[in-house]
C-alpha cells in the first residue's frame, strides 16, 4: 500500500437551514463541470468529485445530510466513465451513509 489518497469521502448532518451545495459551490466548480443529478433531494455530480444533500430528521430536528466526494487522482482515467462511477457510487453510498448516521 502505498498510503497516497485517491478518494477524499465526507458526510454529515447540517443544520436545515443551509444548503450544502451553495456553501461548496466553488469547490464543485472547480473539481470540473458541475451538472444536477437526481439523488437525494439535490445533488451535483462534477468531473472529479460528487456532493448530495437530503432532508431528514435527526435526533428530533429537521435537518439535512450532505455527502461530498473528492477525488485526487482521475480514476477512472476517461472523464464519461468518471462521472458515471461518481454517480453509481454516490446512488448507493448515499442512503445508506445517511441511515448509518441516523437521519431518517
């Protein structure tokens, strides 16, 4: 193993009054050519990286679920196939990642 970091994975639970996606604007833009996908309640699915968000509720409050997904070395090597991992990766990690946490 060679202790390099390929793929920079993130979730959490957020209050429900912020949009995750607008507060990680620039950073999807400049993880390439951010484009909506249908996950979640929103979702952006870039050409290095991923972001969906859901509302649920948490320990009683409202809040959301946001998971961000960074890659830091482009794998698969074509862009198409990329962005298509990206999104079959965040379809069935989302879900599951937010029950984990305790978001219902």
């Amino acid at each position: 193993m060679d202790q390099n970091l390929v793929v920079y994975l993130s979730g959490d639970v957020v209050a429900g009054d912020i949009d995750p996606i607008k507060v990680q604007d620039q950073a999807l833009v400049r993880l390439g050519n951010p484009a909506t996908a249908d996950i979640g309640d929103e979702a952006v699915i870039a050409d290095r990286g991923a972001m969906a968000v859901a509302s649920c509720t948490y320990k009683g409050k409202r809040q959301k679920f946001a998971v961000l997904i960074q890659l830091q070395k482009n794998v698969p090597e074509k862009t198409s196939e990329r962005r298509n991992a990206l999104r079959s990766f965040l379809r069935s990690y989302f879900p599951k990642a937010m029950e984990k946490q305790g978001c219902k």
